[in-house]
C-alpha cells in the first residue's frame, strides 16, 4: 500500500473525495510550488473507500471557501514539530465568490464581464446555491 | 521532510527533473487513475538538488521514449513483493512520434493534419531533435 510519513510541520489536507485531489491541487497552484508537496490519490479510507490528500512541507494560506465548496468532508490538519496543532472540519460555505460561473446566459454576469460572480448557499442539505443576481441554481454534486 | 514509504508491488518514478513531474503525470494519465499513485515534487536529492517522484501501485505499460525525451536522466524501479526487481535508466530517444510538434509553418506537417510528427535525435549531447520531413530543430532543453 502506498503511503507517506507524516511531515514534521506544514499541512496535510485529508479526506478529500477520490479525484477531486487533482483539483484542489491546481487551484491552490501547488503544482507552480517550490514547496515539497504531494498529491496522494485513491488511497484507502476506512471512512470513505478511496480518498486523495495533499501535503504540503510549509504553513501556507488556504481558501477555506473553495475547499469546502468543492468538498465539505475534507479535514484540514496544521503541524508543527511533528504534532497536529489544529484540525480544521470544513462546511459548505453560506457564500462564494468567483468559484464558479452563473449558467444562465440573460444573468448580468453572463453578458457583462467585470461583475464578479457571486453565490449564495439556498440548501445547506442538498449543497445547492444560487446566483446572487438571477437565482440561478448551481450544484456542486 | 515529506517522505513516502516503499510500495510493496508496482513503479517508482524517480529523479524526475524538479517541475516535470505534474507534466509526466498528466501525460500518464494518472491523474485519471482508480489506482493508487502519488506525485511527490520538489523533494530533496544528494544528485540532483530537488526532484520529483512518482509512484504508482500497480505496473503499467511505461512511454520510454516520452520519458526519456523530457528527461532522460530519469529512473525507473519496478517493485515487486516490496523488492526493487528492474531499475531501467532512459536516454535521449532516437526517434520520437507525435511527442512535440514541428514549429515549422511551411513544413507539411503544419499544413496536413493527419501527418505524424516525427523527428530524430540530431545530436545526441546537446539533445537536439530534427523534424524527418523538413529538418526543422526542435530542442528540449
């Protein structure tokens, strides 16, 4: 089994849903980083099946919103010296901003280039959000 | 420091020149795979400064003239029962087939889609390819 020893300080950012690692990892421009990071997909999880997690060799800023738009199961671990000094559960985010694009194309966001795209979170159960300018539903599932 | 465990049974990719890793990984597919594999980047190395390594749990058919034309100081471990039983090393190919495209835009294979880009190795210490129809350089360096 493929598997990788903890790291003395930095973040492992766990429990992310198998093939979206890929992903996250992109977005957070990890694959531009000087960084020692890896990018460990379709691991074994006694709690999900398969799994991907990244690990990062340093304390860098994470964009929580984006992380748990994407997947609100991942968990976030910081270390120092070897010890896990805090463990971040995410949730899906009450708003986003420029994450995703309205589809609806008589949305003002879709005709006019310059207006950020917003959403709010309409069903925190069913993970469905909408365009703040048109009500646009949007589902990340 | 971000270390990985030995796989007991499949392929390491090791000493990949530190920022080639996503790129063969993508070229690999694995970041499509249901299988085990890891893209471990910037690590440190006595040879090489910093590296990139991957590993993938399973074995499967490898592209040596792709790995060896981006960086044929590559190395491969093909693990079986946790024992390294091959260790291939790469060089510059002699030829190479719908790798890199001819920049060439008088060259038939700019004009006629359906030609395959095919160059040769030129010379072999400073890694130059040539184009077979129109001797067009192409280096990768």
């Amino acid at each position: 089994m493929l598997t990788i020893n903890s790291i003395n300080k930095g973040i492992v950012i766990d429990h992310i849903k198998a093939g979206l690692g890929e992903k996250i990892f992109s977005h957070l421009k990890l694959n531009k980083s000087k960084t020692p990071v890896a990018l460990i997909m379709n691991v074994s999880s006694n709690a999900v099946g398969r799994k991907d997690i990244i690990k990062i060799d340093e304390h860098i800023d994470l964009d929580y919103d984006f992380l748990g738009f994407v997947d609100p199961n991942i968990t976030i671990n910081i270390i120092e010296d070897g010890v896990i000094t805090d463990k971040i559960s995410l949730e899906l985010p009450e708003k986003i901003e420029n994450i995703i694009k309205c589809n609806n194309p008589r949305c003002i966001t879709s005709i006019e280039s310059n207006i950020p795209n917003k959403f709010y979170l309409a069903s925190g159960n069913k993970g469905i959000y909408r365009c703040e300018y048109c009500d646009g539903e949007y589902s990340p599932f």
